[in-house]
C-alpha cells in the first residue's frame, strides 16, 4: 500500500465547520454548567434548606407559645400537623419547659432519604421561655427538583446546539459550499478545454477573491491558447504556403494534385497540369535587384491567379516558376482559353517603383489520363519537358506534352 493511500482522506469543509460549531457551543455549555451544578448548585441548595428550615422554625415559634402554655396538647398538634403537611418535614419536636419532655413528636421516618437538617427554637412568652421546638427536614425534594433542572438544562443545550448546527450548515451550504462546489464545477471546465464556461459570482469576499483570481487565470489561459492556436495556423500556413506570394507551395501542391487526380479518375474527366517559367525574369532581377524582382513575382502571381477558375490551383514551385492544376475539364481543348489567358495575364506590365516590368510565361501542358495512369511525379516531369519545348520554339506560348519530343 503507498504512502497516498495510507494518508488519511481529506476532511469536507462542511463536516469541519459543525464539528467546530458543536464543540464551540457544547464546550462552553458543558463547562459552564459543570461549574453550576458542581459547585453553585449545591451552595444554593444548603441555603434554600437552611433558609426552608428557618421559616418552619419561625412559624412554630410564634404559632406554639398561647398553645403550650395552656398545654393544650389538640392546639399543639394543629399547629404541628400544619407544618408536617410539608413533603419535606421528617419530624417537629415540641419540648416543654417545665417537665423537660417531650410535649408532643410527630415524624414521617420515610421521607428520610436525602440530606437531613436539623434544627431548633426556643418558644417564648411574655420575655419567658416556655418551651422548645426541633425540627428537621430533608432535601430529596430540592434534590429532585435540581435533576429536573439538570435534565432541563441538559436538553435545553442540546436544542440549541441543533438549532445552531442546521443554521450553520443551512447558511454554510447557501454560502460556502455551493459557490465552492461551482467553482470546482468550472476548475473542471477549465481543465476539460472548455474556456468559455463563466465563473459564478459569489457573496462571501473570499469566495469572490477566488472566483476573480480563476476568473483571471480563464482569461490567461484563454489568451495563452489563443496565441498557440494562432501560432500553429502560422505553422501550418508556413509549411502550405509560400511566403512570398501567399501561394501553395510544393507540399500543397502535392496533396492538391493527388485530390484532383483521384477526383479525374471519379469523373471520368481529363486534368491538365501546367508548369510555367517566366520568361526575362532573370534579367530583371539582376539589372534591377532581389527587391524589385520579388515584387514583380508578386504581381504575376496575382494576374494569374485572377485569371484561374475557382477549382483550380496555382502554386508557387520555386524561383520563377509556377504550377497549374486545371479540373472539370470535359476534353483537351477546354483548356485553350485557360491557357491563353494565362500568357496574356503574365505579359502585363508591371510597375515597380519607377520601373514599367515587361515579362512573358512560357507554360508546358501535361494531360492526365486515368486509363494510363501515371503518377504525379511523371505528370509533373512530362509538364515540365514540354515548357522547355515551348521555349524553344520561341516563348510567351504553351506547348502540351509529346512522348515524341
């Protein structure tokens, strides 16, 4: 197993955040009522039974001195049944000065099940003490009102933590998840080719940053492809092209005669390749310079390409000379206006500067024929042969191929 797959796997943001968002509102709660219920509670609830048995001692007190000193026993018990019919007095002691006694008990042994507090009261009248009162109580009722509190606080806190994490995760998922999930949407767009795809906007600033830092690599990325799409156009129109006159060149050429060779043997109809060579070219590229010669070059290859018909290709073989396919021709002589056109389109005059150029095309013919089918080096030979033949016999005309010649 390697190391990548051994490494724990990322943690999604959203389960980060409501860990963080439970562990900040739990903790601060579990602490908070650790503290309550460990040390304030229990504080609170001596208090509340210390002060619960104050005010049973009170009202005995100031109930029990006409009563007692009477020794009237029904009186005392009324009194001390009314506080008996509290839940949490587990005995009332009632003492009488004279005999020292017990005057009247009454206890509830059972409820006795918590913490007990006791204590007592002297019961006077008239500035003379007459008796005693003990009373003592028990706190399983304080006890269990403080678990249902406990409990109550528990549940409370828990509520709130869940409120608090679907807002968090309501808000996180509107705010943050979603732009992040669309951003990686377009991060993925981008890295499929596809430049066009717009960037979301986002509310959260650093979302946005982000969206506006991809935003702008789009755009780079964009350009940047752009200009490598535009400089293999260059390539390729470099390696088609000529430079000097925006012509074919040979490999062009080459894939062009092969397309309306195999077009000729579909049609049944005859090709013609020409090769043209300027005549007096030489001489006016030395007498007047490199510059002034290619810019006449220039300006033949304009007049016989404006001469051609659509489907038919001119290209450039190198120096002066040039090559011609014509197609769709539905026999031999269809090409004779195409030709003569060309020898008057050569013999244009061209104006150079201050220099009127006068130069003349001498144009070898070459007949494909599918029945003998030769190839497009022998077209090109046989083409080429018969321009010499037509500048022997004088230039500034055509001359179709002869085996004879």
């Amino acid at each position: 197993m390697t190391q990548d797959q051994t490494r724990a796997a990322p943690r999604s943001l959203l389960w980060v955040v409501v860990l963080a968002t439970s562990f900040g509102l739990l903790l601060p709660v579990l602490v908070l009522g650790g503290v309550v219920m460990g040390f304030v509670e229990p504080q609170l609830t001596v208090q509340e039974q210390e002060l619960e048995l104050q005010s049973k001692l009170d009202l005995l007190s100031q109930s029990l001195p006409d009563v007692l000193w009477n020794l009237e026993e029904r009186g005392v018990a009324n009194v001390v049944s009314a506080v008996m019919a509290s839940p949490n007095v587990v005995s009332v002691q009632v003492v009488e000065h004279e005999t020292a006694g017990d005057f009247y008990r009454e206890s509830r042994p059972e409820r006795a099940t918590g913490h007990q507090y006791r204590g007592e009261r002297d019961v006077v009248r008239n500035g003379v003490k007459i008796g005693q009162v003990r009373v003592e109580i028990d706190d399983h009722l304080a006890a269990a009102l403080q678990m249902r509190h406990r409990l109550l606080y528990v549940f409370t806190a828990l509520a709130q933590l869940l409120v608090a994490v679907c807002l968090v995760v309501a808000l996180l998922g509107r705010w943050v998840i979603r732009p992040l999930r669309k951003l990686g949407s377009f991060a993925d767009a981008i890295a499929g080719g596809n430049l066009s795809t717009p960037v979301a906007k986002a509310r959260i600033r650093e979302i946005g940053q982000l969206a506006d830092r991809m935003r702008q690599m789009q755009t780079a990325l964009h350009e940047q492809f752009s200009a490598i799409e535009m400089h293999k156009r260059q390539l390729v129109h470099t390696a088609h092209y000529d430079a000097l006159t925006g012509l074919p060149n040979r490999v062009l050429l080459g894939d062009r005669l092969q397309q309306a060779m195999s077009q000729s043997v579909r049609r049944k109809l005859p090709l013609a390749l020409l090769f043209l060579d300027l005549d007096g070219f030489k001489g006016v590229n030395d007498s007047h310079g490199h510059e002034v010669g290619d810019a006449l070059l220039r300006a033949v290859a304009q007049h016989l390409q404006a001469v051609l018909r659509e489907g038919d290709t001119l290209a450039r073989f190198g120096g002066d000379e040039f090559v011609a396919i014509l197609i769709d021709l539905q026999r031999p002589g269809d090409a004779t206006p195409l030709l003569e056109r060309l020898l008057r389109a050569a013999a244009q005059p061209v104006t150079v500067g201050a220099h009127v150029l006068h130069v003349s095309v001498s144009i070898g013919v070459a007949w494909f024929d599918a029945q003998d089918a030769p190839d497009a080096d022998l077209l090109l030979r046989q083409a080429d042969q018969a321009m010499y033949q037509a500048k022997k016999a004088g230039k500034n005309q055509f001359h179709c191929f002869n085996p004879q010649d």
